[in-house]
C-alpha cells in the first residue's frame, strides 16, 4: 500500500489523498480548492489523476473541501462507487446541487463580462449523477470498497455524518482522520478515535499551532456580542457555513434565548442551503450527542420563537432597509459568495454593527481580510470602509485545536509514522515540533509526495 498526497497537502483545501493497494486505486475524498479565485479554479480544474484509473472514492465527511470536485469527476466521465455514512450523502444532495448551481452562474457572468463562451466545472446533472453513485455505510462496520481494500468509519466529531476512515489492504492498514472535531460540542457527538492497530496515520492539522476558546466561553461571548450590539441599534452579521456552523450558532442562541440572556429581537437564518441542511440535522437525532441537556429534554433543536428562516431574494434584501437590530446568520462562510456579501455591504461601514466570524478564514479570502481588520473591504464592485466592530470567536471552530488533535493522536493508541494535511505550513511547523517531543514521526508531505506503507 502507497499514498501520494494531491490536494490539502501544506494548505487547508482540496483534500486529496491516493491510495494504491491491492492493484487498485482509491481516493480519500476530492474537495474543492479555495482562496484566491484565479489560483483555486486552475487547481480545481486539474485532475488528481486520470479517472480511468480510480476504482472507487471514499469520503470522509460532507463539507465542499472535501466533495467538492466530485461532480467535476463525474463530469469527466467517472462511473465508480462513492462510499459515504448516511448523513453525508444527505447533506451532500443539497450541498453539490448549491455548489453546480454557484457553478453554473459564475460561468454566465464571467461569459457575460467577456462575451466568450465559458464552461462551468460542473454542472446540476454532474451533481445528481454523483449523489446517484453514493453507497453509505455505518459507523463501526468494515465494508469492502473495492477486491482487497476494505474500509471502516469511525466517529470523528466534526459535523453530522463526519467520519474518520481506517483503510486495510495488502497486510496493512492506514488511518485518515477526516477532519477531527472538538470535544463539547453542541449537537455532535465527540470524536471517537480509532484504536485498530495502523501503519500509517494521515492526520489533519488546521490549528496545529493554537488552542481555542472552550466552546462554553464562545456562547457567553456570543451572548454579550448580541446584547451589546442590539443596545446600541445594531446588527449583527454571521457568515456562517451553511453546513455545521449555522446549526451550531442556532443552537446556542436557543439556549441563550432560553435563558434570557440576549434581548428578544430578530434572528435570521438567510441561507435557504442552510434551511435544507438544518431539515437533515433534524432527520439524524440517532448522531445528536445525547449528554446535552436539550437535547435530554426533548427540545426542537432548531425551532423557536424569534428565529426565522428567509426563503425568498426578496425577504433577504428587506433585512437591508429594515432599522431594528437583528441577528443575520448567512453563507458563505468566508463571505466569498452567497447572501452575506450583500449584508455587508450595506452594513460593514456602520460602526453600531458587528460582524462575528466564527470559523477559519482561508488567505485570500474575504473572511480573512475582515480578520485582518482591513481598513477598506472589496465587496462586489465596491470599496467598503470596515467601521464595524469585528469580534473572532475561535471557540466555534468545528476543528480540533492543537491541544484536541493531540488528545485524539494518543487516544489511537498508535506510534506509527503521522503525516500532517490540511493546514497551513505554520500550523503543520508548529504541530510536528509538537508531537515530535511526544516521541512521534511526523512529516507534512507537498503535493505529490508519496509515501509507502510499512
């Protein structure tokens, strides 16, 4: 068994990683690249390798960098299984059709702006003809994926369905870890390391550098950001990935609402992906973590009085002309595309806002520049001065900080060879001195390298 790295090897997107064993080929996932827009579509449009060679694709969970291309393969002639756990392939449904349609209308505009003929990556049939080929498995259960490679899912806590995978062949077997979420989280179980003995560990490392604010105090600041922003006639504007992020927040406004901790005004879910995705979170109660107390109590997770969920184009741009304050939670989540680009730009100038960002922020992206506090923000075709306050709250990443990946590492029971993806090279830097002092292999491969099973 070999594996060579192709996407989220020394940077976050794309995850991509080959498998060649048992003379076949697989693919652990095919995200989607991200970040700046003219270096991202030419990666996303190049192939990890040529399909006629993949015999099968497992992924690990459902967020676009990590599906993301999967339509592009179809689109180019790809006819294998695609094995994913239940709640993934129904998140999938809504999010690849989103993607195929974001897709299809940026290669109207690019072909309206340049009066050429501009094919999208994918498109809405590509989609359904994935979904189509999706097989799920359950947690827990080895399946075979292909003639001598077999596979098993295990809990990784990150977002509903999210797995990590242990994959066997050839004598051997390696262990990808998906992206690993945190412990505490709302509505998700917490990660549930695999113990089978491995040879090889691929190990994400988004925040290999940093520990988070616990997921307790980022509610109560959540809290305190609402209130004080509604006290002084503002809104407050959450870029929120529709999938996991939006849920959560949900989540702890309920409870927050419940205990009167903010005041009672509007809060707006305007993201119809994220009214979807919310339908299939209320469809998988088997994957809520049961120790939460809502959740013991029975409760609508997701249904409660002061939230409301927009459908219409023309609700989403009457929250621009409306005065009260508000809580406006809208994709994408690094405010590169979707309905938060027109929040902001009617609200980052006007200092009684805040925009709350909630989850990692890709370089190039407009989510990192508002990080970054950038003086002016380029939104659409307009230069907008950020005068809004701007609160990070790194408690809600859904990613394992550098403390948690440790945690879920010793808890594999492993001291075989670990290599780093999906992170940035200070992350990965940080997090090999890190484990390397805990008596650990570790490498951060680049793209292409390859590294054999032993």
């Amino acid at each position: 068994m070999n594996v060579e790295f192709s996407g989220a090897a020394r940077e976050v997107t794309g995850s991509c990683h080959i498998v060649r064993a048992a003379g076949r080929t697989i693919l652990l996932d095919c995200g989607m690249f991200q970040g700046h827009r003219l270096e991202a579509d030419a990666k996303n449009h190049k192939l990890p390798l040529p399909v006629r060679e993949i015999d099968a694709i497992v992924v690990s969970h459902a967020h676009q960098d990590h599906t993301g291309r999967l339509p592009f393969l179809a689109h180019q002639g790809y006819a294998g299984p695609i094995f994913t756990t239940p709640a993934t392939r129904d998140l999938s449904t809504y999010l690849l059709a989103d993607s195929a349609k974001i897709q299809e209308q940026d290669a109207a505009h690019l072909q309206h702006q340049g009066k050429t003929a501009v094919e999208p990556l994918y498109t809405a049939d590509d989609a359904k003809r994935v979904i189509d080929k999706m097989q799920t498995r359950d947690l827990d259960q080895w399946f075979d994926v292909v003639p001598g490679i077999r596979a098993k899912y295990t809990e990784a806590g990150h977002i509903l369905g999210s797995a990590s995978v242990t994959i066997e062949a050839d004598g051997r077997r390696l262990l990808f870890s998906g992206d690993v979420g945190r412990w505490g989280l709302a509505i998700i179980r917490d990660p549930q390391p695999p113990t089978d003995d491995v040879n090889l560990v691929i190990m994400e490392s988004t925040y290999g550098n940093r520990d988070h604010d616990s997921v307790a105090h980022a509610q109560e600041r959540l809290g305190q950001i609402v209130a004080a922003t509604a006290k002084r006639g503002g809104r407050v504007m959450i870029p929120a990935f529709a999938l996991g992020r939006a849920q959560e927040i949900i989540y702890d406004l309920h409870e927050l609402t419940l205990a009167n901790k903010i005041p009672h005004i509007p809060i707006v879910i305007d993201s119809p992906l994220a009214s979807h995705l919310t339908t299939v979170f209320e469809k998988h109660p088997e994957l809520y973590d049961k120790s939460e107390k809502m959740v013991q109590d029975g409760q609508d997770l997701f249904r409660f009085d002061g939230l409301r969920f927009t459908d219409s184009v023309e609700e989403s741009k009457k929250l621009n002309t409306q005065t009260v304050p508000c809580v406006i939670i809208a994709g994408s989540g690094m405010a590169e595309s979707g309905r938060i680009l027109h929040h902001l730009l009617h609200g980052a100038s006007d200092p009684r806002n805040t925009i709350v960002i909630v989850g990692f922020q890709a370089d190039g992206t407009l989510g990192r520049r508002i990080v970054e506090r950038q003086s002016t923000l380029k939104i659409f075709d307009d230069r907008v001065p950020l005068r809004a306050e701007v609160e990070v709250l790194n408690g809600y990443s859904a990613h394992a900080d550098r403390t948690e990946l440790q945690r879920w590492l010793e808890g594999t029971k492993t001291k075989a060879p670990v290599c780093l993806v999906h992170g940035e090279p200070d992350a990965q830097t940080a997090l090999i001195g890190q484990l390397s002092a805990r008596g650990y292999k570790v490498t951060a491969p680049a793209p292409g390298d390859k590294v054999s099973l032993t």
